[in-house]
C-alpha cells in the first residue's frame, strides 16, 4: 500500500473536517482529534466498522450533508486500493439506509 496515498487519504480527512465546520456549522473536534491520533486511514476503518454511526454521522445527517462522511469520501475511487471490498460495501449500505442522494459506486 502506497505510502503516497495513505498520506493524501490523509489531507481528505482533514478537508471534510474543515469543510464541515466551514460549510455545515459542524465542528466535529472528536473526529479531528481522531484522525491526528490515529491517521485517516485507521479513523476511516474504526468508522466504517463500527456497529453503529458516529455521533458525526447523525451531525451530517441531519444538516443533509452525507456528501461530508468519511463513508462518502472514501468511496471515491481514487481511495479503493486502501480499502477491503467489505468496507466500501458498508459504507454503501449506510449511506443508502440514510438517504444518501449522491452518486454511489456500484457495490
């Protein structure tokens, strides 16, 4: 696994913390501190694997916002190499049990 990517993966997760602080009025301090502890890529997996959303994910949710989830992000494709097919499937899953209106990767 690229070195590279993780490290952009990274960046990614510090930008939907700052654009939704900047664009949602969602200030999601707990995810933040996450990501500089532990890395994107750790935080993105501890999320996506939880049985249950995050207190950020309702946060979102509720601002009509999915757009800014790690789960939305990491579907992107330039993010597949750094996860399992499992992952993207349930982050699949949880956007559409949400009503998320944003394209989707085939599962």
């Amino acid at each position: 696994m690229s070195h590279e990517l993780e490290a952009q993966f990274r960046e990614a997760m510090l930008d939907i913390y700052r654009r939704a602080k900047a664009e949602a009025g969602y200030d999601a301090r707990i995810f933040l501190g996450m990501v500089v502890e532990r890395g994107g890529l750790e935080t993105a997996r501890y999320l996506i694997n939880a049985p249950n959303v995050s207190d950020g994910y309702t946060a979102l949710w509720s601002r009509k916002r999915l757009d800014l989830t790690v789960e939305a992000v990491m579907l992107d494709e330039k993010w597949q190499p750094l996860f399992s097919s499992a992952e993207r499937k349930a982050a699949i899953d949880r956007l559409k049990a949400y009503g998320f209106t944003g394209p989707l990767p085939a599962a």
